[in-house]
C-alpha cells in the first residue's frame, strides 16, 4: 500500500504525486563574503543521511503544484504533518547556519599588494 500524504490543498494523495526535493531543517546562511563561504558551502553540498524523524521539501507535481514540507520518519515512513512551506520555519530559523571545521580545506593565502598593503 502507497503512503499518502495529506496535502493542505488537495486532501489526501498517494506519494506517486510528489517529488522530494531535500532537507528542509537547513537553515540559509544570510550574506556573502570570505567570512561565510564554510556556511555556504555546508548548505548546499553537505547532506546528513539521517535516521528517524526528518522535515522534507516535497512538490505535488501531480496536483495542486505546491511546495510543502512534509515530516516523516525516515524508517518507516510515517508522515507526522504536512505544512505549506511558506508557513514553515526550521528550528534554528533565527539563528544563521553553524560554520563548520574544515580540517581538510584549507583557505586560500591573500596576494600581497592589494588593498590596505
């Protein structure tokens, strides 16, 4: 049996309709610049395989169109709410994305006899 989804604007659909399109807890860094270029890339290239509940985007293609997030267990896919996204905030909504240590990268070293030389 499909799961289905209850969506805000066309009652209840099969999964079949829509297409999950990621995390929707992460949280979009809010400027640009040296300083916020770990944040940026963590947002869009790091993805966490979690296990347990999770928050999706999901696209009703096959209806309304809409964009909504839908909560669900990643294990047995039970689906505890569905939100239109526009009404949903992650938990750390007020807080910009944490910066995370890169051992790995390394910055690149600023070319002397640029400004403030």
């Amino acid at each position: 049996m499909a799961t289905l989804i209850n969506c805000p604007h066309c009652g209840r659909r099969t999964t079949d309709e829509f297409y999950i399109k990621g995390d929707a807890s992460k949280v979009r860094p809010t400027s640009f610049g040296d300083g916020t270029m770990d944040q940026w890339h963590d947002y869009v290239h790091i993805r966490d395989n979690v296990r347990g509940r999770i928050a999706e985007y999901w696209h009703h293609t096959g209806g309304c169109r809409q964009w909504l997030v839908v909560e669900r267990d990643s294990m047995t896919h039970d689906v505890y709410g569905v939100t239109p996204a526009q009404k949903w905030k992650p938990a750390g909504a007020t807080k910009a994305a944490p910066a995370r240590k890169a051992a790995a990268r390394k910055a690149p070293a600023k070319k002397a006899g640029g400004k403030g030389s």
